[in-house]
C-alpha cells in the first residue's frame, strides 16, 4: 500500500506539534522540579536554622534549669537558716523569761537539792544529816545563819524580754533568778535567789526526806513587790517560816513553830512595810506548785493536807 505524501506531511505535522508540546511540558515540569528543589534547599536550610535555635533554646533552657535548682536550694538553705535562726530566737526568749520568772511556776526548776556544789556545801555547813530531831532543827538553823551571813543582798537590774516577733519591742523587766550553784559563788542574789537556795540547801541536807517549800508573800497593794521565803511544814498542823533576804524566821535564838496562822501573820507583820497588805500568794518546791487569791486559801490548803 502506497503511503500519500501529504499523509506523511500531515502525520508529520501532528507529531511535530504534538512533540513540542510534550517537550514544553517536559520543560514546564523540569522548571517546576527545579523550583520545587529550591524551595526543598530552602526550607533545608531553614529547618536547619530551626535546628539550631531549637538547640540553642533547648540548651538556654537547661542553663536556665540548672539555675532555677540553684535557686531552689539557695532558698531552701535560707529557708532552713530563717527556721533554725527562728528556733534559736524562741529558745533564747523562753531561757530569759525563763530566768526573769515571768512564768511563775518556772521556779520549781530553780529547786536544786542534787547539785554538787549545794550538796557539799550543806555538809560542810552542818557536818552532815542527823536523825536526831533537835539536831537537825539545829542544823537548819545553821544553813539559815548561813545564808543570812554569807550572800549579800542585791537588788536585780532589769533584763530584757525578748518580743514574740523580731519586728517588736523589747520590754524591760526588774527580776532575774539565780540558780543555787550561782548564788553560791557570786555570794550575791535578792530574795528569791536566797530563799531557792536555802529550800535547795535544807532539801539537800536532809535528804529530801521532809518537806521544804518556797513561799511567796504578795501586797494587795497594786503594783507592789512580792517577797519569797522558806516554808517548813510541821506536824501537829505548825508552820516555821525562814526569811533570809527578810532576816526573819519563827523563833527566837532558835527555830521554833506556829499555828498555820500565826506563823504567816507574823511574817506578813515583818514584812508590811514592804510587802502592805500581804497575803500568800504561792508555795513551791522541785515537784509542785501552787496558787492562791488569799491567805484563806492557803490556810484552807496547807490545812486539808
């Protein structure tokens, strides 16, 4: 079969058109890729930057940790000090109250028979404990003269009273409370430095076997002192009263007892120029303490015992 010429040409003609279109297309794609790779290079070479603020960032980050936990353990050792810095504070405040006798039954704890230096200086004074009844009211006499003889009266100056918070003031208060063992070697106290000491010495000597007591006299008198002496339960419902600061003791030449009331009317007579209108107020020892409105009460208390 004989091909036609023109066949040729129109054959020719389609594939040529055909053909370059095609090859434009292949072109267009070929642009299309190769912007596409661009852009691929482009957002590589971003991504690549994002890598490396990401770890950057990531790296800040973990300096800015680090720092945090060293702040964190920097405020907690602050903490721990502003504790122990607040512990300390309430130990220091209750240790100056404590011997400021703000807190009254605290002198129970100033009742010190067992120490060495009141122990022996209860023997050196009276030779030792003796059952022989007029021999130890002697030798109680003799601890008394002692004390009277031996510790010079000295009137406390005031202490400060630390405040609850450290943004408060201080308050100034006229008493301080010596321990017997100080008494003994500064040789110096008030009244209830020696009256502690005495209880503590006669306690001491007689090997806590009878009863000894701290006794407080107060004025009705607004703002008037309160006094402290030394009390000695006797049977048969008698008191002796010892007051070394006071210079007064039941007796005369010698230790004797009273009637409950009596013995307390005539301290509290000795005592009313500078205790007016006083009743008893307290008694204590090592192991209790206690209060009373008026000398009734006491009366009442010392009675029923």
């Amino acid at each position: 079969m004989k091909i036609s010429p023109v066949f040729l040409i129109i054959l020719f003609v389609i594939c040529f058109g055909f053909g370059g279109r095609l090859w434009y297309q292949l072109d267009y794609v070929e642009g299309q890729l190769n912007n596409t790779k661009v852009q691929l290079d482009s957002v590589t070479v971003q991504l690549g930057e994002a890598k490396n603020k990401v770890s950057v960032v990531k790296h800040e980050l973990k300096r800015t940790v680090n720092a945090l936990d060293a702040t964190k353990n920097q405020l907690q050792i602050i903490e721990d000090d502003n504790a122990l810095m607040l512990g300390q504070y309430a130990s220091f405040k209750r240790e100056i109250e404590y011997r400021a006798g703000v807190i009254k039954q605290d002198c129970q704890g100033f009742i010190t028979p067992n120490n060495n230096l009141v122990s022996e200086k209860a023997r050196e004074i009276t030779g030792g404990y003796s059952e022989d009844t007029n021999e130890r009211w002697r030798d109680y006499y003799r601890l008394y003269e002692w004390v009277v003889n031996n510790i010079h009266y000295s009137y406390d100056s005031n202490i400060p009273l630390l405040p609850e918070s450290l943004t408060g003031e201080l308050i100034w208060h006229k008493s301080y409370w010596r321990l017997p063992e100080e008494t003994l070697i500064d040789k110096t106290g008030d009244c209830e430095d020696m009256a502690v000491l005495l209880v503590s010495l006669m306690r001491s000597y007689n090997q806590e076997k009878y009863t000894i007591w701290g006794i407080r006299i107060s004025s009705g008198v607004p703002d008037a002192s309160s006094h402290i002496g030394v009390a000695l339960p006797v049977e048969g419902g008698r008191l002796t009263i010892v007051d070394p600061a006071g210079n007064y003791y039941t007796g005369s030449g010698s230790l004797s007892s009273e009637s409950f009331s009596v013995a307390v009317n005539k301290w509290s007579v000795h005592l009313e120029s500078k205790i007016p209108e006083g009743f008893i107020s307290g008694v204590f020892t090592d192991d209790f303490y206690y209060e009373f409105n008026n000398t009734a009460e006491f009366l009442t208390w010392i009675e029923g015992r």
